[in-house]
C-alpha cells in the first residue's frame, strides 16, 4: 500500500485572530484549497470538529487561559486514508 500526499510540512495553518479573546470565535484555515477535516481541542480535550475549507470555533468553547488548538487532516477517500496536515494552537487572552 503506497500513500502519496500532495501537501509537505510547509503547508499553513492558520488561526485567526492571533490573540483571541474569550468573545471570540476562533477560525482555523488552510493555505491550500481544498476540503479538510478540522479538529478542535480545548486543553487538549477534543471539543468539536469540522469539514470544509475553514472550521470556526464558537467562543462559548473557550475562556481566558485555555489552550486552542486546531488539527488538521486531509478526509479520508475512497483512494485515501485520512492524512494528518498539521496543527496550529493559541492561548485564549
């Protein structure tokens, strides 16, 4: 079984905004056009999850102090299995 991947670890991720506060929604993107599955953490316990080119994190997740952080992997396919892209987190102003 031999796996090829389209994206390197130089693909980015992005949360924005860089420095959230806990009013508000945090948005997790991908430079690279295409449809992935986003995971989402809160102090390392998973807390929602997407599929789309970007996923939003309501801030009714989140408070002052808490570690965010956004998973990204590619969906699986009938030729594929789902293939890790990289993460990105930030802290909760």
């Amino acid at each position: 079984h031999i796996s090829y991947s389209f994206f390197t670890p130089l693909t980015e991720i992005w949360i924005s905004p860089e420095t959230p506060s806990s009013s508000d929604n945090v948005t997790c993107s991908v430079d690279y056009d295409g449809i992935f599955d986003f995971y989402w953490q809160v102090n390392h316990e998973e807390v929602h999850n997407s599929t789309g080119e970007e996923s939003i994190l309501n801030s009714n997740y989140t408070k002052q102090g808490d570690l965010v952080d956004c998973i990204v992997y590619t969906p699986e396919g009938a030729w594929s299995d789902e293939f890790w892209i990289g993460q990105m987190s930030v802290y909760i102003e």
